[in-house]
C-alpha cells in the first residue's frame, strides 16, 4: 500500500519502521502534489476552505505529519523540519494564491452581471411645484405683507361662538343649521333635524371669519392682519362649489379708520392680483359682522366689462366680501368701538384662481390631475 495514499485518504499511520524518512518526505510531498492537484478543481471559495481545512487545519493531513517529526531518528529531523516546513509553506501559498483568483473571478462575474449601461439617457426626476391654491395664497400675502399686514393661523375646528355668535350672526341665521355647517358632534335626535345647542358647539369653520375674534382677543389695535385658511360647508362639488375651500381673511382695527381705507386697499389689491386695467365696483350686501357690508365685483377679464358668458352678460365678476366692523363685534372682543373702527373682508382664493385663470371648474383645483397642475 502507497503511504502517502493511506495519509491523503484520512487518519492511517504513515510513517512505518523500515520505511524510514523516505516515507514521511514522500507523504509530505504527495500531500502538497494533492493540494496542488485538488486547487485545480476547486472553483469555488467553499470548496477552497474545504481543501485547505483538509490539508492544514487542526486534524489536516499536513498536522497529522507534522507530529510524525518527533519519532524519526534526531539526525533527519532538522532535514525533514526545513522539507515540512516548506511544503506547508508552498500549500498555504498555493491556497492563498487561488483564493487571490476566485475572489477576482467573483468579483468579474459580479461585475458582469451587475453591469450598468452608462450610456442610456437618465430618468428625469419631474420637480414638483407648489398647487395653484397655494401660489395664489402666496400672492396674496405678498400683497397685503407689503402693506404692513401680519399674517395669522386659527383652528379649523371652531365652537359657534368663534364661527357665528361673537359675529353677531343671530340665533336663527341660516348658515347656523347642520344644512349649512359640519357640526363635529351630530346631536340629531332619531329622524329629526340636528339641534344647534348654544355657543360651544363645535363645527369645522364655515369661514375665517372667527380669526377676527380669536386675533382681537389677544392682540390690541392698531390690527393690520390677514389669515389665509381652509374652510367647510356641506355642499356638493359641483362647477362653482367646493365642500372644502379657502379663504384669506383681514381685518384691520385702528383709530380714524374710514370706509375710504377699506376701498383704497382693496383697490390696490385687485389691481395687484388681476393687472391695472381692472375695474372694482361696490355692491350693498349683508353680513352680520360689518356694517354697512358690501360685495367687490372686479370687470371681467374676458369681455372688459362688455359682457360674455364667462361672466354671464354683467360684465363684472365678485371676488370678496367686505365691510366695516360691526361695533357689536369690536365689543364682543373687548375693543371700545367708540375709540377704534376697522374694515375687514374676506377673499376666495378658488374664486381668485378660476377667474384669474379662466377655469371653468373649481373641481379641477381638487383632482390632482397633473396635466391641468402642471399648467401653473
Ligand atoms: N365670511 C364671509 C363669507 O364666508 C366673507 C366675508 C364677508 C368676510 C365680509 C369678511 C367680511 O371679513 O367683512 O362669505
């Protein structure tokens, strides 16, 4: 039996009496050849570990022939020493070495199969813009920013107070009933008309207008202030209405403040938002909070006043409401309406939008459509 195949095959004894030193140096060497040998046909870094674990590790055939040192004669040992330690050097280096080219042929594969084709045209990442809603929010700010107005926040849910009652609204005016206003609690009683309870019942606002209030009970005049918000009402989407919407409020409050205040401002803010060649006009109107209250036509932007469908034969197109304060409401805030007067108003930022840009539908500023978005 071939010795050095005893030592490959496993633990056999292969240094035999008789056989001499020729036996272990013929071991050693069939063990490097193997390994050798073995490299060939390992093609993956597991079946490199295997091999190595086979020829060096703690039980490896390598080892196992290291210990055989101590039972030759002491006259071969240092010969025998320097051919083991040279063969285990030659097997770690020939280990090493094909491992350096598995991991580079990995790392090739790898490459290959990862491989990215830098010349194709890159996506184009679409960069968002800010919704019409909000540009148009924006502007106004600007406008009244630069007129020395602060701009304010309020709650979008309110108790009636805020909403109708410290507005002097009456305790029977319609857009109090659940027909017009979100009441959060829902306190119909079984098959019956929901009841409006008393002042701290709460509602999503039906307007801004309670930021007057809640801006006069904390702040004392002079008051230049402006409040951009959404606001609620049950109705139907439809061409005109929206459920939700916005508005920006103002209100200022102020010693000598006169209805021609009021006019000029808002003047200047037509003219700001829909170009110089605009004209306003006043109409009487009613709102419980300002008195006398009027409604803001601008000339149409179509047919200059001419009349045309889009501002169905009047030739004027209304974008706000406004008037001076009722001094109830200036009171009901603890302002002495004899010291102080104000004007206050209330502008639709949808209605801006659709007749600065001609939209036939106030839904299109709801539906996220990109292709009527990216537009603006
Ligand atoms: N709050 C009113 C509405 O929603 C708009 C309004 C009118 C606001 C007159 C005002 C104002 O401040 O003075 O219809």
């Amino acid at each position: 039996m071939n010795p050095s195949l005893c030592c490959w095959h496993g633990t056999v004894f292969c240094f035999r009496k008789g056989f001499g030193t020729m036996a272990l140096s013929d071991d050693l060497k069939a063990v490097e050849a193997q390994v050798q040998e073995g490299l060939k046909g390992a093609t993956s870094i597991q079946a490199l570990e295997e091999l190595r674990i086979k020829a060096l590790g703690k039980k490896g055939q390598l080892t196992a022939l290291m210990r055989m040192m101590g039972k030759i004669p002491p006259e071969e040992r240092p010969a025998m020493g320097q051919l083991a330690n040279a063969v285990r050097a030659n097997v770690e280096t020939a280990i090493k070495q094909r491992k350096l080219e598995l991991d580079k042929e990995m790392l090739s594969k790898k490459m290959a199969a990862e491989a990215a084709d830098v010349t194709l045209p890159g996506r184009s990442l679409s960069l968002g813009t800010q919704h019409l809603i909000t540009q148009i929010r924006e502007e106004i700010e600007d406008i009244f920013c630069g007129l020395g107005y602060i701009v304010a926040d309020g709650p979008y849910v309110e108790t009636t107070w805020y909403n109708f009652t410290a507005l002097n609204a009456p305790a029977d005016h319609p857009s109090r009933s659940a027909r017009d206003s979100f009441y959060v609690v829902d306190n119909a009683p079984e098959g019956k008309e929901p009841l409006v309870l008393g002042d701290s019942d709460v509602l999503l606002r039906t307007q801004t207008s309670g930021m007057q209030v809640h801006f006069m009970e904390q702040n004392k005049p002079p008051i230049y202030m402006i409040c951009p918000g959404t606001v609620f009402r049950p109705d139907t989407a439809d061409a005109n209405h929206l459920p939700q919407f916005n508005q920006v409020e103002g209100l200022v409050v102020d010693e000598g403040i006169t209805f021609g205040d009021l006019k000029g401002t808002l003047d200047y803010f037509t003219r700001e938002i829909f170009g110089k060649d605009r004209a306003t006009r006043y109409r009487p109107h009613f709102f419980p909070f300002t008195e006398p209250s009027c409604e803001v036509d601008v000339s149409c932007g179509v047919c200059h006043g001419e009349g045309c469908r889009f501002c169905k034969n009047t030739g004027w197109l209304e974008i706000l409401g406004c008037g001076m304060v009722d001094p109830n409401v200036l009171e009901n805030c603890g302002i002495d309406s004899e010291k102080y007067t104000g004007f206050a108003f209330g502008i639709g930022v949808e209605r801006v939008a659709a007749l600065r840009y001609d939209l036939p539908d106030l839904r299109m500023l709801m539906e996220g459509d990109m292709r009527f978005l990216r537009q603006f």
